[in-house]
C-alpha cells in the first residue's frame, strides 16, 4: 500500500508541474501580447499627435493667410505670396496663390480647355474633341431632347454628370479623355476660380499658352505683342496701355499652400483652398488636402 501510494504522489506532482508550465507559458504569451500592444498604442499616440499637430499648424498658416489679405482692399489684394513662422518645434513655410491662376473646368470656354490639352502634348483635333467632352460633363441637358452625351457612356458603364463639375478628380470620368492627359491637366484646373478666364501674370506657362488669342493690339503676358511685326500701333495709345487695358480675372478664393518641417526631420505638405469672407467670417474652407508632393508648377512671379 505504501508503493501505490507514493506513485500516486508522484503522479500528482508531475500533474502539478505540468499545470504550473502551461500556466507560465500562458503569462509568457500575456506578457508578449501586452508589450506588443503598448508598443502598438505608442506609436498611434505618437502618429495623432503629429498629426493633431500638423493640423493646428496647418490652421495658422490659412489664419495668417487670411489675415494678410484682409488686410488689402480689392485694388490692391496681392494675387499670390509667401511667408514662413516658427511654432511648436516646427519651421512652416507657406505659399498662397489666387484661383485665378488655374483654369475653372466649369466656366472656362472650349477654346481654352482645347488649348490646355494641346499645350500638354494633345493632338489639334484630339483637343477639341477632349474639350466637347468635358463641356459635355458639365452642361445639362436639354428636356424633351436626344441626350447624346449621355449614349456615349454607355459603354463606359456610367452616366455623365451633366452638371458642373465638384472637383477636379472628375476630370478622369470624362469619356474618351486619357488618363495620362487629365493626370497632367490638373495641377493647371480648378473648380474654385469662379470666372472664365485667368490672370496671366500668375498663371503658370501652360495656361497661358492656353488662352485664347489676343487681339493685335494687345501684348502677351510675357510683355511681347502679339500682333504682326508689321502692324502699327494707335498714335493715341502708349506702348504700355494695351497691357494695362488688358482685364485681368480675379477670385475671392486662393490656394495655400503649407510645407512644415519637423524637428525630428519628418516633413509634411498640405493644400487647402480657401473662399474669402467678411468681418464676420474672414475666411470658409473649401477643400484641404494632406500629405501631397510638393507642387511647383504654379509660376511664383510676383510673390512677396
């Protein structure tokens, strides 16, 4: 009885220690589960915080921007510039630019959407056609009438808005448009200029090249004319006032552009589009991107 005994004991306590080493193995796990799970929270309090961070800096860049320009009247409201500031450990450069200098896909004429995808490497005839077609995006049809527009998505697997665009972004639904060519249309196209035309002096070159021709005593924007080597100018009119008769378009909405560099070398862009407002609202937010590649193709000329 004794020998039985003491076997059992013996079985009891290789139980007992295979129960404490599941147990352990058990804490072990717990304790790989918990660090893996403080270490995942510390990174995503850090990542919101730099990103709470990088929002309240991206705010008072569009708050100085604002301030700047309501401090002008219309007359003399500067079309473009740029400024930096410190705050939070971060250097902040920012750089503003009127809607005027992009073209508005809505309100923009054939010939000047036709003239924007030639000068982006399209075709003569291809660009007119290109152009019928983003006109066709945004005009409403006619009641009672045969929609063709809309026959010729039909193969696309989806109906033509047929109503102005509300971002550019749909610039790559209009059928027959390539996607390469309203990829290289966008950085020179807005929904937000709120005039057909565009303010040469701050246009970037493909824009320019873009509009319409001018009359023959009117001179470029680049301060050439463009009429015949030939032709004479009105004894009455002095060499500058064709450019100074010259309309320049205009827009309550600019583009801010904010660069914030990190002391732990982290760097961020971001492009908000903002409306001018009153006293009592200086300023709405129209669109605001984050975290996008640097944009230079915008021409600073004139910039403080």
């Amino acid at each position: 009885m004794t020998a039985i005994g003491a076997r059992k004991t013996s079985g009891e306590r290789g139980f007992v220690i295979v129960a404490v080493l599941w147990i352990l193995a058990a804490l072990t796990s717990l304790a790989m589960i918990f660090a893996a799970y403080l270490s995942a929270s510390t990174r995503a309090i850090a990542v919101n915080e730099t990103a709470l961070q990088t929002e309240a800096l991206v705010s008072a860049s569009l708050e100085l921007t604002a301030y700047q320009l309501a401090l002008a009247d219309e007359r003399t409201k500067p079309p473009n510039g740029a400024f930096h500031f410190r705050m939070d450990d971060a250097n902040v450069q920012v750089a503003f630019t009127s809607e005027a200098a992009r073209i508005d896909l809505n309100l923009a004429p054939k010939e000047m959407l036709a003239g924007l995808f030639t000068a982006l490497g399209a075709d003569k005839d291809a660009a007119l056609e290109y152009a019928d077609r983003v006109v066709g995006w945004r005009t409403r049809p006619v009641p009672g009438s045969a929609n063709e527009e809309e026959a010729r998505y039909n193969s696309a697997g989806y109906s033509p808005r047929q109503a102005p665009f509300v971002h550019v972004n749909e610039l790559a639904l209009v059928v027959g448009l390539p996607a390469a060519l309203a990829e290289r249309a966008l950085p020179f196209v807005t929904v937000f200029n709120g005039s057909p035309d565009v303010d040469p002096t701050i246009a970037a070159p493909e824009v320019i090249e873009a509009m319409p021709e001018k009359s023959a005593n009117k001179q470029d924007p680049f301060g050439g004319s463009s009429a015949p080597p030939n032709a004479a100018r009105p004894a009455s009119q002095p060499p500058d006032a064709a450019k100074k008769d010259a309309s320049t378009a205009t827009s309550p909405c600019y583009r801010v552009e904010t660069t914030i560099r990190f002391r732990n070398g982290r760097r961020t862009t971001s492009e908000v589009v903002i409306a001018m407002g009153d006293k009592a609202e200086p300023y709405r937010v129209l669109s605001w991107q984050e975290d996008i590649a640097p944009r230079n193709v915008v021409s600073r000329r004139g910039s403080t």
